[in-house]
C-alpha cells in the first residue's frame, strides 16, 4: 500500500486530508518520505461518528473475542515487522535496531493486554446483600501522540482502549504519522470499520479533539504545555484523561559505585533514541570520588557511537528527529559552553544535510544553566558534581518535573532509602528508562495524570459502574 500519500483512515476508508498540506521530512537527509493534506475539523467529526457507531457493536464483543482479534492483530504487526520498522527509521531517524526494538515492543505490548482480565471487584456479599464493581468501556477515546517513539505509543493507546471496549480516533504527531497509518490499516484488516480511526494534523486538530463534545477520553502523550491545553479544553463534557508529558529525569550515582560496572547502562538510558524518550535519564548528579572517572568513561562511550542514517550498515546513533529540536539541542549546549560548561565529548552538529548531533557530555556545570533545568529531549547530557548526599537528593527533587528518577550504588537497601525520597512517579536502583506492560508507569509532579500499563492503566479506559443487588 502507497505511503507516499499520508492520508487519513475513516471508516475502514483510507482518504485524504482536505485541510492545509504537510510534509514528512527524513531526519537523516531532510528529504521528503511522504506528504500529505491534514483533516478538516469535518473529517474529524466524521471519524468521530464513525467510531460512535462502530462502538455501539464493538462494546458488546466478549473478552474471549477481543482477546482473540487483538491476539491476530499482533501476528499481523509481526508479519509486516520489516516494513514498519523501515518506515520507523525513515520518518523518525533511530537506527534499524532500535526501530526494530520498537515493532517488537509494539508486538509485546499489544499480546499482554489483548490476554488482561478486566475483574470484578465484589465490595460485599452478605446475606441480604451483593455489591459488586463492574468496569465499563467509555466509549470513543482519542489518542494523540507524539514522534519519538510513534508506533510503540500509538499501541500504548490503542490497544487497552480496545480491549476494554472503546473505539478509537488517532492523531499521530504530523512529524510520523506514517508509520500509525500503516498501522491503523493493519487493524482494519481486522477490526470491523469504525472501530479504529485516524486524522493527521497537528495544533488545530488536537484542539478539536480537546474540545469535541462525543469524545469521551483524550490519552495524550507529549509535552507539558500541551498536556495543559488539553486539559483546560476537554472540560466542556469533563473528558477522562490521561496525560503522559515532559520530565527531566535525575540520577544520582553513590559513592562507591563501581564506574566500570555502570557506565554503560548509565550511557544507554541517558542517550536511548538519542535522548528523546520521555523517562530518559536526563539529569546525572555524580558523587565528586567518582566524577572524573565516571565522565572518562562515559565520554569513551559516546565517542564510540556511529553516528548517521539509520537505515546504514553499522548507524548505532541516528538523528535528532525534526528541525525544531535540532535547533534547540544547538542552543541548549552552546548556552551551557557559555556558562562555563566543560564538553567531553560532541558539542556540535555535524557538518552536511540532516539533523545530526553526536552524543555531547558536559561537565562542570549545575542549577541555572539552561541544560540542567529545562527537558532537553536530545543527545546532550549534563553531569553535575555533589560532594553531600542530601545536597543531591534536594537538587534532584528541585524540578516541576516528576517522572522518573534512579539512584546507582552498590548497595541496594541504601540506594531504597534514597529511592523512596525521589518525588518521582518511578524510581529505579541500577537502571533508568525501563518501562515494562505490567508495571504502571505515569508522572508526579507536572509530567503527567494518571498511569498506562497494567491492570491500573488498563482500567483508565474505563468507568466504574457498581451494581448493588437487594437480595
Ligand atoms: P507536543 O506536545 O509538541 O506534541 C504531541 C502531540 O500533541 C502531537 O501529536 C501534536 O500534534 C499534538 N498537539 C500539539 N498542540 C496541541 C494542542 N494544542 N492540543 C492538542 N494536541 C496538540 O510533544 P512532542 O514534541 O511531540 O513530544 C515531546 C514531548 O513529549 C516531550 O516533552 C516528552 O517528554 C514528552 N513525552 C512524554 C512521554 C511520557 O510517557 N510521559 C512519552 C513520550 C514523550
């Protein structure tokens, strides 16, 4: 199926757009993949009515029936792994590998809640008495997504939301869309029409699905700012929502630590799809025994990376994904070089077409450097010396954001104690940035409401309904 053509999914019909015309750049060489015109607030209220009524049938489906779909619709992800992965790289830039990675998340993600029982809560049964609670679908949700990791997301929306018995418009971030309109026509192979839908577009649209009056939940995942919008527009009808925004995620590494031992998964869940990936460790506080010897070695690391298109042979470190936020990875290092930032390794974009930024490191510098308090989203690291450890715990929580956080050590019951004081809504010890589908994950703090994963997020596509039997 032609994916020159971004067009919008509606009913089980794949048309185009008829709003203002878009483009699909590819990070690595800032060609065009594909283009296309984004839908019309009337496309949306056409997918909106589409799911409504595909949602009158879907909801009656039994478990034993959706999980069997959502089982076929894994398999069907597996059959076109090479193609999606493909177009993963092309549109979003992360090497073959981690695209990969990402269609077997997808995979993994989709075949643990298609196989989730959705329970039945007995509050009381007494003699005269049964009061039981049930979890009933909410009806349309609209997902909308950002461009990191495209299809991972769009199936952390999707798929809870149709097992539960929900019917689906998406919005991918116009900078991939590609990649979940490929999905989307896979589950279309198999759902009945209607029950998942797509529009493209991006600000204006987002609004629209914010504000539209037969939209019952918004799953939003992307920055702050518009995790507000959304909120503040989708009270008219007091959508459910769940919001998975920004973090500036810190991490603390003991005195003690062996660096040999860490350094590289210290490298890996900072610089994992070169930064940008929402619980990153984005923040480094090292204790000052260990500074100089953690940064030699994490520097030898990033100077390792093969950095280029990751469609090539050998790429272990592709692009940053768009224009903006090249632009902003620029300024960020070039502002902590002028504070007085110490770079060991990049620390400047490379020469040519695309949006290539080698993996930068820089010391020496603390609170007030723009690195250090803002998201930076991208390949630039700061390592920030502490000689007191509650010095470092108080700078870790001095952040609106709270995501995650992780404390590194060689003993885990000290490293506990200092996990518990992190204001963070996960907290690893000897890892970061891992997210698994039984584990729930969401934000403290300004990154976010509510949780995915597992049986909470599960239930987050729900509402509660309690029966209570006189008997
Ligand atoms: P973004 O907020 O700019 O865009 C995300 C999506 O929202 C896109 O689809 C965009 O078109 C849409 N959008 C833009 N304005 C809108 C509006 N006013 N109303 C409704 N929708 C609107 O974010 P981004 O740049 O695509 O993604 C990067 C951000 O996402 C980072 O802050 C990152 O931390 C965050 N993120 C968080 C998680 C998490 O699980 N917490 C995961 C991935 C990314």
């Amino acid at each position: 199926m032609s994916l020159t053509h971004c067009d919008l999914l509606i009913d089980g019909q794949r048309i185009a757009g008829v709003g203002t015309s878009f483009n699909v750049i590819n990070p690595a060489n800032e060609s065009i993949m594909s283009s296309g015109r984004m839908a019309s607030t009337e496309q949306l209220d056409q997918a909106v009515a589409a799911a409504r009524r595909a949602f009158n049938t879907w909801r009656t489906t039994t478990d034993a029936e959706r999980t069997a779909l959502l089982h076929k619709i894994a398999d069907s992800i597996e059959d076109n792994a090479d193609e999606l992965a493909r177009i993963i790289v092309q549109e979003q830039g992360k090497p073959m590998f981690l695209a990969q990675m990402e269609v077997g998340g997808a995979v993994a993600w989709t075949r643990y809640n298609a196989d989730l029982e959705i329970p039945v809560n007995v509050i009381e049964d007494s003699e005269h008495k049964r009061i039981e609670g049930h979890r009933k679908p909410l009806g349309v949700v609209a997902s909308i997504t950002p461009w990191n990791w495209p299809l991972m997301i769009a199936i952390w929306h999707i798929i809870p939301a149709l097992r539960t018995g929900n019917t689906i418009v998406c919005k991918p971030s116009g900078l991939t869309p590609v990649n979940t309109l490929r999905l989307v026509e896979i589950i279309n192979e198999i759902l009945p029409a209607g029950v998942v839908n797509l529009v493209t577009g991006e600000r204006a649209i987002g609004e629209a699905i914010s504000r539209h009056s037969d939209i019952d939940k918004v799953i939003f995942t992307g920055s702050t700012p518009t995790g507000q919008h959304i909120m503040s527009n989708a009270a008219g009808n007091l959508k459910r929502l769940t919001l998975e925004l920004g973090g500036n995620d810190a991490a603390i590494v003991l005195p003690g630590t062996n660096v040999d031992s860490v350094a590289e998964a210290i490298f890996n869940t900072a610089f994992v799809n070169m930064g940008q990936t929402c619980a990153a460790l984005k923040r480094l506080y090292v204790h000052e025994s260990l500074y100089d010897s953690l940064c030699i070695k994490l520097a030898a690391i990033a100077d390792a990376q093969v950095v280029g298109d990751g469609l090539a042979e050998g790429t272990t470190f592709g692009p940053i994904q768009n224009a903006n936020q090249f632009k902003r990875i620029c300024e960020l290092v070039d502002d902590a070089k002028a504070q007085g930032g110490r770079i060991l390794c990049g620390g400047e974009p490379m020469a040519g077409k695309g949006y290539l930024y080698p993996p930068t490191i820089v010391a020496d510098i603390s609170k007030g450097v723009r690195l250090v308090d803002e998201e930076q989203f991208g390949p630039a690291l700061p390592v920030i010396r502490y000689n007191n450890l509650d010095d470092a715990i108080r700078m870790a929580n001095d952040c609106e954001y709270g995501l995650g956080g992780s404390v590194w050590g060689p003993d885990t019951a000290e490293a506990e104690l200092i996990a518990h004081q992190l204001e963070c809504g996960t907290v690893w010890i000897n890892n970061h940035a891992e997210v698994l589908p039984h584990a729930p994950f969401g934000g403290s703090k300004m990154s976010g409401l509510g949780v995915e994963f597992g049986t909470d997020g599960l239930l987050e596509y729900t509402q509660l309904q309690v029966v209570n039997i006189n008997k």
